[in-house]
C-alpha cells in the first residue's frame, strides 16, 4: 500500500481518489429494486460460485490490482501499485521502475493497461505514458515537460484508448490528451472555465468508446460526451434537484451492455443506468434497508459478460445484477472460506477470451472466476446467508413430482428447495416436539408412488406428511419381530410392484407392509446360504426382469421375487471374473441388459447375466478413484459415477473415461454414498462433502477453444538468455553450448495446472514427446547443424493446439566438424593412400616389418583390453569384500586413481535431505577444498550430471563456462570426467575423476569408468541390503531375547515371589512343609539364576567359546529345574577341549533338547551325559516323559531339523529314540578325527 505523504493539494486529490471512501446512502427517487419482489422473497440465493485467489503467493508483485489487460499472444497483464505483472498462468514476471536504469518502467505505481491495434503495449503510470517493446524488453516514456506545449500535459496518467478510427486517446489527472504517434506530440483538451463546451474537468478517469463510436469521458465534473465533428464536449452532471440527473460528478467507470444500455459508475452516488433517448438516469444506490440493494455508492468497476450478466465493483463487495428482479445479487469476502473473494474492495474486472473473470481487488490480490464451472451448479451453506443449504455434507438428495428438491445432510436436518422462488425450508429434530423429524442425520429420501414422502435417518425411517408437516415415525422394537430391523437407515427403494424396501446399516433388508404398517425382515442366515448374504446393506435396485440387487458390504445379492430367496455374488481372489469386491455402494441396468455395479475399492464392475461373468475398471483404465459412490445414466447411455476424486463420465461403447474434479466446478472431489438422482428431466444431482451439484449431462461441453502456445524463456546452462520468444525466431548456438532448456505455455486460464504439452526438436527427436503438465524441456550435447523446436499444448480440457509455437536453432560446429574441413581431411586422406601405394610399390620389401609392427599394435590393444578387464575384475574383487558402505565408497575413489591413472578422484553424493550432493569420499584433495564440494541440482558440471543422468567430460576447464572455479583453481585440475552413479533407475550419486593436466579423453576411458560406476551401483545396493539383512538380524534377535525373559525368567521369579509370600505363614503352622517350600523357592531361584545366565551368552556369544561345556549344560539344566520343576540330573567330563563350532553345536542341540523336555514331554525327571575320550564326544539327554513315535513326527517339529542340521555341520551323528509313555533318548557322537 502506499504511505502516507504530505503532497500538494493536487496529489492528495488523486491519492484520494484510489483510497476507500465514506459510504453514502442517496435518498430520493431510486429505482434499485422491485419492493413487490423483496417482499414476497426476501433473501432469495442464487447457486453458489467460487473465486480462485491469486496474491504475492504466487508471485504476485503487489496486492492492489488498477488494471488488467489480455495482450494478442494471450499473456495476461496486472497493473499494481508496486510493478507491472505478466502472467502465464503459472509464473508471473514483474517489471518495475529501476532509477538506475531509464529503460525501465517510468514508474511502478501502474494505473492503466491497453494493446493497440498494432500490437503495442502501452502503461500508464503515477508519472507519464509508458510504451513496451516486449522484443528488446524495454520501455519508452513520454512525460510531461513544461517547456513542450506538445509534450503530455499530466503526470499522472489514468486512462488510455484507441478508438475505431485508430485515434490514441490518453486521460490524465491534468486534462485528456490525443497523441500522435507518428511525431510523439500530444494534443491538448482541457477545461476552460469560460468556454462551457471544454472538457468538465481536468482530472479525467475513464475513456470509453461504445460499439457506434461515441467517445464518452468520465471525469471529477462529470460524465462528458465528445462532439468529434465540432471538437467539443456534451456534459451529463450532478443535479441535486434533478433526482434523474447523473447521481454524482465524480465518475469511475462507463461501460455499454449488449442492450446499448449505458452504465455509469461514480465515486459516492452509486450505479446509472442512461436512458439515451431521454438523457436522463436511473439511479441504483445502497439502501441499508434493502438486502438486495447495491453493496456500496463507490462504484469503481463494471462488466457485462459473454453470458449477459453485468458485474459491479464496489467498496463493500462485488455484485450481479438480476435484471429479471431488478435487484442485486452479493459477493463478499468471508475469512472462513477460501473460495469467496479474496477481498470485498473491487477495483478491476476483465474477461479474458475464454470466458474467465478477472476481479482485481484493493489489497487483495486476484480473485478469478471460471464462468465454466456454471456447467456444474452448486449449491452450498453460506454462513452469512439464512436462506441457503442447512448443512454441506450431503448424504441423499431426491426430487418430488411437485418439482420441490429434498437434500437430506449429516447434522443439518432435511432440506427442500423451492427452485422456482430459491427458497429453503429446513426440517429439524425438536426434542420437544414428538412430530418432528426424528433425526438431523438423513441418509436417503423416497417419494412413493402414492407421493408420501419417506425420510431414512440414523434413527429410524419417518414418513412426511405434506399437509401438516409432521412425521410419522417407524423404530426398531427389540421385542416386536415385525418392527423394522435396524434404526440406522441407509437405503430406499419402492419396486415396480409398489414394494418398499428399507435398507439398514447392520439389521439386513426389510419390506414394509402398508396394510399393516409393518415389516418383513431378510437378513443373513449363517446356514442358509439363499439368504443375505451380509446385513450391511447399503444399495438397492430393480431390474429389468423385476428381480431387486441388493448391494451390501458381504456381497451382491439378487433376490427372486418368486422364490423368494437369494442368489448371491462374491468376490473369488481365484477367479479374475467373479465380482471385484464384496462391498458394494451402487447399481444401474445399461440399455444392453449388462448391470453396472459400484464397489467401495475396487472400481466398477459390469456383469453380464448371460456368461454370469463380471468384468473389471478401475484406476488403471482411466477411473479418477476406485470407489464408487453413485450410478447415473443420462439420456445418451453415458454412465456418471461419483468418486473421492471427483465424477467420471463413462461410455460403455468406447469403454473410456471423462473426468471432471473441483477445478470444473464440482463441490468437492470427495463425494458421498447415495447422495445421488435424477430427475424426470434428465438433470442430475450429486451430493458430497461441500455441498452438492445439479447439471444437465447434455449441457456439458467441453472447452473448445485451442491455447495459443508460447514459448516464454530459453536458457543455457540453467541461466535464461532469452524471453517471449517470437514464433519462428533463430537462435545461434555454439557447440560449447551443451546444455539448453526451453520453458513453455498454454495461455488457457481455466485450470491451467491442468494443460498438457508436447515437444520435439526436429533434427534430433524421432517423435513427439508427451511432456504431460511439464512447462519445460532440456537438452544436452546438441552435435553441430540446424535444428527446429516446436511445442504444442492443450487446454485443460484437452483440446490440442497443434500447430503450437517453434523456434530455429542453429549449433555451429567445432571445426573438426565442418564440411570444408572434412573436404579437406578426406584429400590429405586420399593422397596419403596414393602416396602410401607408391611407397609400397618401392619398398615392397619392407611389408614384412610393417605386418610384424601391426601384430604388435593389434596385440598391446588386446593387452590393452586385456588389462581392462583384469582391472574391473580386481575392482570387483576389492568392492566385495567390503560390506559397509562407507568402505566401499572410499575403495572406490582408490580404485579410480589406480585404473583411470588420474591424480584425484571423489564421491559424492545427496546429503540427508536429499537437496544437494556433498562429498562422501576422496583422494587427493585439500581438506578446505573438500569442506567447499557442494553443489545443488544444476549447479556446475556435478549439479547438471545429477540433473540430467548425463556423463560430462571436460578437456581443459580454462576453455569450459561450466566449470566450478572454487574447485577448480585451488586444486589445479585442468580436466576431468563426472559419471553418474545410479541406483535402482535414480541417480544416487556422481563419480569424479580429476587431472592436473589437459587430457583428451578415449572412448576406452570413458567406457572404463562408466563401468566402473555400474559396478559401484551394484557393490551400493548390496551393501545396502547387508545393512537391511543386519537390522532385521537384531531386531529379531531382541525380540527372541525379550520372548524367552518373558517365558521363562518372569515366570520363574513370579512363582518364586509367590511362594516368598506365603512361606512365613506355612512356616508358623508346619515347619517340615516351609522346609519344602524352601527349597523349592531355591531351585527357582537358581533356575533363575541359570536362565539369566544363558540369555547373557545369548548377548555375548563369544562365552558360549570361552566357557567350559560341562559347564554350559549345568546351567541349562538348572533354568529347566527353575523353570520346568523337572528334576535335571547332570554327569559331565571335567576337562573336555573342544573345538568352538563342535562346542557351539553340542550346546545348542541340548538346549534345544531340554526346552522340547520342558514344553512337551510332561517328565519329571531328566539326565544329561557328557563323555570325552581321545576319540571321540558323546552327548545324551534322557527323560522319562510320554514319548512319541518318531514315525509320526515331521523333520520340521519338535526343533528336530534344526538339531540334525546342527550335528550335520559338525559331521556327528545324531540319533533319537523314542517310546510311547517311556520318554526319548537324543544321543549326539562326534569323532575327533
């Protein structure tokens, strides 16, 4: 906003005329609205609209909008109080005033826009007259200079207009001026005080030409009408005694609707409308009284759009006007809601040639409307409006025969729409009041055919009564088998027998018996498989044939009116025909007898009864979503489904898709079950989160205009050289110039984020490329000649502009690469062979010594290829044997500097964010060199390597742009080579290689390194996943740890707590017994002790080797005894020198031995044995358990395969027997030799 300031009279004049002002309500005679209208409806609404909001978020240079223009490429143009905006429907570019420079904007503060016929931009600015050149990107300004009587006569410039005859009108705050554009001199009109035929006043606001030539000028003294044949003007003013005079002098805004009515808007007295054949006014003002009145006096914005409709901008909101009511209609801002106007003060509005309004706002920014989202009416809850939707999330919606529209909301109660008078009445539960609808929360509404209305809700379903606006209420009676199943209502359905059904959340399907008023219930029976099969049901339908689909969320079933039974669908993960899903939400019968049905995830089904096959459709077929929320069909066979990501249009012909999301107008992209109709008219209704929507399906057309397509920048290497490239510009290009990019665009601003494009370059690509909503291409290494880039782009509807833009290129070859050079090359070449044949003529006996010198060359390049190979295989041998990654990535930079011979070599790669490439690991560099190799995407050669995938070489870094000369210079690298290293298709690194000296590089050495950097892919992904391998290992580890102090320790220590309770009370009363129970609490104890023990060789494996096996298997026999109460005897050798892997075996094949005893074999008894010998090692556990018969066993229970397994990896011999009720004897024999 601007200061404060302390200006001459003149200035603050102006200044107060761009700031808000007093409103003022007129009195008198005005005609605004019809009372009769007001009276009978006084808050009538129209269908709700939403407003995209465009600010400094995204990019706008300032929030205050004066002007806006669409140039003839399609650009749009935004004057602000702070720069000049040209908008591409993504990115803005600002201009601004430079004191610097005077090729800049004259001034930042922008008041006026406008192309002329030539295609000339012209601003007007707070001070002069600015003129573009868009090609060379600068402005040149004509001001006001007393000393020039032809120069402007005003700073300030206000207005700008070239009229039919191609005179260049420009308003100021010092009078109206006519330049001539061939000789930049202007022609003065001003008010003279004694002449009443000069202009009304100096301060000039608004030129305006209507369609016959008539030149009107708005200034501070009136509404001026110019005599082009007598060069005067005829003046229309304020008269305060005339209440059909022009209602203030200070006029804003002029503008002629398609009727030839002219309309004038002024700074305090609100809108006029000019009669012409009388020359008089009516006046439309702001009544506090009168809702429906004009918002504001302060009128500074008017249009009639392509629709009809005329558009004001006041001070206190934007309004409609509703001519057939004669009353206006409100648009304000509303902090809560992110789709009204960004701000109630509208300075601006324009439509561009698509049909988008543009309002710009005081402070606010951009709000902009997509007229084509009219297509999708939407009614919504406005907060600040009584009479509007209750509630916005919409559950079912249906249509009476008297044309009234029901809506049925979550918490808003019911609500009918009179759409003729737009009026709501909302019906609500009142606890107080026994006939009042049962529930606010209204999940499906039926008009019968006798045209009672039927409200089903979450608690019960109410029948309407019309005549006395009450309801009869149906409950769920747990002791009456004939009152409806199920409070919670969620589908209705009256049949073509006059039938109604009632669908129910957990209570099945239920039929209502008029005569008794009561129910018949079918509901799932576990062992019937002809009943329902789920009682969650959530859709109903009739066929053709007369049989009823019930849609629930255990699967589909049909219902034979005959029989009286169901045949039911369901899912078969087997069978790729059978239904996709159990949960169904929504059916419809296609004209071809194929029945449509919508699952809740799976997408949409066909089912043909004839083959009883279903086919599938979902996302990957072009669905938008693949829940289904609701079937309509229109009248041309077209299916509409409602999604979570917006409504579908579907054709069963060409099975394809046509989706429409917020973006066209929906009320939300989110949709709700059963919140779906249409009426006899073949309008249909969808209802969801925000609101709901009515359409007619044949009403919905497509955009079909095609963008213009423009190309807005090029770039090398990442830095834009060029701007607002002309169609068929030449661009030249070096071959140094290995790095282009070009940015593109649609100018269709309906959704722009969704526009497609599509490029080639000619010369290069085979084909077009399908860049899909991507602005931008890049590319790489172009070889020398002539090239043509073209893009093409569509609009967000996918109508194609196929003759797009495109631009030549020219890339002037190295000289090696020139045809005069190969011309020359191939004479050298030539004589060379004569010459050479002529030498072999005359020394034919020096052939054998050039044969032996071939072989020679031919064998050091095999010797050569040789070494190459031997070098990778060695590299592969290296990487290997590593298994960490930050090993294998410092062996890979030594292994660089062997095989590659070069002087330093270094890794990068992405740091922790992902956002830029840090070294990771290097050889032969400075220490602050290293601390300083950052680079971000695009940035020097390394950047652009991670950007494109692309190797880069360079062969002297003082003849490359490219190079980092941070890097460079210190280090003394005078060439390099930086391969990306790529890991599962992404690019996880960049591989460096660096020489001191200019080196021309090889194809053998680039292909080297290249494979090399493939085998540094694979040694990262399979240090990667050891890594992966390692976690998991510990993780379960720790979780068998935790099982076994769970299952053994805790328990033993709890028994062992519980006897240490009662043991003082046992002792007082018997002695012998507390004896007893002593001891048993010590072997607990001990148990404990034990089985601590041996979850700490678990934690330390490395005792297990150290400790003695003697040992060992005491204390797992002691942890058996604490925690088993099985008495574990043990008998082992005392000095038994093992081997760690024979020792590690035998103790695990007793522990596992011992745990079997405890969990299975119910012993009481059980014996360890352990004898060493010279020759061999026997080990035996014994118990006196119930045995098994090891014929019965699988390898895999009881821990048998493991065991074996055990003993097979130290080859012993291990033997099990085993007798029913005799317990089992495992024997392990292990021969020294």
């Amino acid at each position: 906003m601007r200061p404060k300031l302390r200006l001459p009279v003149l200035f603050l004049a102006v200044c107060f005329a761009f700031l808000p002002a007093v409103p003022v309500t007129a009195g008198g005679y005005v005609t605004a609205l019809s009372s009769a209208l007001v009276a009978s409806n006084p808050q009538a609404q129209t269908n709700t609209i939403r407003f995209e909001r465009i600010s400094l978020e995204e990019g706008l240079s300032q929030g205050t909008i004066n002007a806006i223009w669409q140039d003839s490429q399609g650009y749009m143009w935004f004057g602000t109080e702070d720069g000049l905006n040209k908008y591409d429907g993504k990115q803005f570019t600002v201009y601004k005033h430079d004191p610097e420079d005077p090729l800049t904007l004259s001034d930042s503060f922008i008041s006026a826009i406008f192309e002329d016929r030539n295609g000339i931009l012209w601003i007007g600015t707070r001070s002069g007259l600015d003129r573009f050149d868009r090609t060379a990107g600068i402005f040149t300004h004509s001001q006001h200079n007393p000393e020039d009587p032809n120069s402007l006569g005003g700073t300030w410039v206000t207005a700008i207009h070239e009229d039919l005859q191609g005179r260049f009108w420009v308003g100021t705050i010092a009078g109206l001026y006519l330049l001539d554009r061939d000789t930049n001199s202007f022609v003065h009109y001003r008010h003279a005080p004694d002449d009443p035929s000069s202009l009304a006043d100096d301060f000039v606001r608004v030129i305006y030409e209507t369609s016959g030539g008539e030149l009107w000028v708005g200034t501070n003294g009136g509404l001026d009408l110019f005599d082009q044949a007598n060069n005067t003007f005829i003046h229309y003013q304020h008269d305060p005694r005339n209440l059909r005079s022009l209602s203030d002098d200070q006029v804003t805004v002029v503008h002629e609707d398609r009727e030839g009515f002219l309309w004038v808007g002024t700074e305090a007295g609100g809108l006029n409308q000019l009669n012409r054949a009388s020359n008089t006014f009516i006046r439309h003002q702001h009544d506090t009284d009168d809702s429906h009145s004009l918002s504001h006096n302060r009128v500074r914005a008017i249009l009639e759009d392509n629709a009809g409709r005329l558009w004001i901008g006041t001070q206190n909101g934007l309004d409609q006007l509703d001519r057939n009511r004669n009353r206006f209609i409100h648009y304000h801002h509303d902090p809560g809601d992110l789709y009204s106007l960004s701000s109630n003060t509208i300075w601006s509005i324009f439509e561009d040639r698509t049909g988008v309004l543009w309002f710009g706002t005081y402070g606010g920014g951009l709000s902009k409307y997509n007229r084509s989202t009219d297509q999708f009416v939407l009614f919504q809850q406005r907060p600040d409006f009584p009479n509007s939707l209750s509630e916005n999330m919409v559950w079912s919606i249906s249509e009476d025969r008297n044309g009234m529209l029901w809506i049925g909301t979550f918490n808003g109660g019911l609500n009918k729409l009179d759409r003729i008078s737009d009026t709501y009445s909302v019906y609500q539960n009142d606890p107080s009041d026994p006939s009042s609808i049962i529930s606010n929360d209204i999940r499906a509404i039926l008009e019968d055919h006798s045209g009672a209305l039927w409200v089903g809700t979450n608690r019960g379903l109410d029948r309407f009564d019309a005549m006395t606006e009450t309801f009869a209420h149906f409950q769920h009676d747990p002791d009456d088998p004939s009152s409806i199943s199920d409070d919670q209502v969620r589908a209705l359905y009256e049949d073509s027998l006059g039938n109604l059904w009632i669908g129910t959340r957990t209570g099945g399907l239920n039929r209502f018996d008029r005569a008794s008023e009561s129910f018949i219930r079918y509901q799932h029976d576990p062992d019937d498989p002809a009943s329902l099969s789920d009682d969650r049901v959530w859709s109903l339908y009739e066929d053709s044939s007369g049989k009823l689909w019930v849609g629930t969320l255990g699967g589909l079933n049909v219902l034979d009116p005959v029989r009286d039974n169901f045949t039911r669908y369901l899912h078969d993960p087997d069978d790729t025909q059978s239904l996709s899903n159990n949960a169904i939400f929504s059916f419809h019968e296609g004209p071809t007898g194929m029945l449509w049905v919508g699952t809740w995830g799976t997408g949409l089904d066909r089912f043909d009864p004839t083959t009883q096959t279903f086919t599938h459709f979902t996302e990957r077929d072009g669905l938008p979503n693949n829940v289904i929320y609701g079937i309509e069909v229109d009248g041309e066979g077209y299916l509409w489904l409602s999604t979570n990501r917006g409504l579908s249009k579907f054709d069963p012909r060409t099975e394809t898709f046509r989706n429409y999301d917020i973006s066209d107008g929906l009320q939300d992209n989110e949709f709700n079950v059963g919140a779906h109709f249409r009426s006899d008219r073949g309008e249909m209704f969808f209802g969801g989160i925000s609101g709901f929507n009515a359409f007619f399906p044949e009403q919905i057309e497509d955009n079909p205009n095609p963008p213009p397509i423009v190309i807005t920048s090029f770039a090398k290497f990442n830095q834009k050289v060029r701007t607002d490239l002309p169609e068929g510009e030449h661009i030249q290009l070096s071959y140094k110039d290995n790095f282009i990019s070009f940015e593109f665009a649609a100018l269709d601003f309906t959704a722009p984020a969704k526009n497609q494009y599509a490029y080639m370059l000619e010369g290069f690509d085979q084909e077009w490329v399908n860049a899909g909503t991507r602005r931008y291409a890049s590319y790489t290494n172009l070889s020398g000649g002539d090239y043509v880039f073209r893009v093409k782009g569509s609009n967000s509807d996918g109508v194609w502009n196929e003759e797009g833009s495109a631009v030549r290129i020219t890339v002037t070859p190295p000289i090696w690469e020139t045809w005069w050079f190969q011309g020359i090359l191939l004479l050298v070449l030539v004589g060379g062979v004569f010459g050479g044949y002529r030498l072999r003529v005359r020394t034919h006996e020096k052939r054998s010594q050039e044969l032996e010198e071939q072989v020679e060359e031919r064998t050091r390049e095999i010797e050569r290829r040789t070494q190459e190979l031997e070098a990778l295989y060695q590299a592969d041998e290296e990487l290997y044997r590593r298994v960490h990654l930050e090993e294998v990535l410092q062996t890979l930079v030594h292994i660089a500097v062997d095989i590659l011979k070069a002087d330093k070599s270094s890794l990068l790669l992405w740091d922790e964010r992902g956002e830029n490439l840090i070294v990771r690991a290097a050889r032969g560099y400075q220490q602050k060199i290293l601390d300083q190799m950052t680079f971000a995407p695009g940035e020097g050669t390394v950047g652009l390597v991670a950007a494109t995938g692309e190797t880069v070489i360079v062969e002297d870094t003082q003849e490359d742009p490219r190079v980092v000369k941070r890097i460079i210079d210190p280090e003394g690298i005078r060439s390099f080579m930086h391969v990306p290293i790529k890991v599962e298709g992404q690019i996880f690194g960049v591989f460096n290689a660096d020489y001191v000296q200019p080196r021309a590089f090889g194809g053998d050495e680039r292909r080297l390194f290249e494979a090399l950097a493939q085998r540094a892919a694979l040694a990262i992904e399979t240090t990667q996943l050891y890594e992966q391998t390692q976690e998991l290992a510990v993780v379960e580890e720790r979780s068998r740890i935790a099982r076994d102090l769970h299952d053994a320790v805790t328990q033993t220590l709890f028994s062992a707590s519980m006897i240490a309770e009662v043991l003082p009370r046992i002792w007082e009363s018997n002695v012998d017994q507390g004896l007893s129970r002593l001891e048993e609490l010590r072997e607990l104890t001990r148990g404990a002790l034990a089985e601590m023990r041996t979850l700490l060789l678990e934690l330390r494996p490395s005792a297990l080797i150290e400790a003695d096996l003697g040992e060992l298997l005491r204390q797992l026999a002691e942890s058996v005894i604490g925690r088993a109460r099985i008495q574990v005897s043990v008998e082992a050798d005392s000095e038994c020198d093992l081997p760690p892997e024979v020792k590690i075996a035998c103790y695990r094949i007793a522990q596992e031995a011992l745990n079997n005893v405890a969990k299975h074999a119910e012993a009481t008894q059980a014996w360890i044995s352990l004898s060493c010998t010279e020759e061999e090692v026997i080990l035996r556990i014994k118990d006196d358990g119930r045995g098994f018969d090891p014929e019965n066993i699988a390898p895999d229970q009881l821990g048998m395969s493991i065991m074996y397994e055990r003993a097979e990896d130290i080859h012993a011999k291990l033997d099990v027997s085993s007798v029913i009720d005799q317990g089992t004897q495992i024997q392990v024999v292990w021969k020294r030799t």
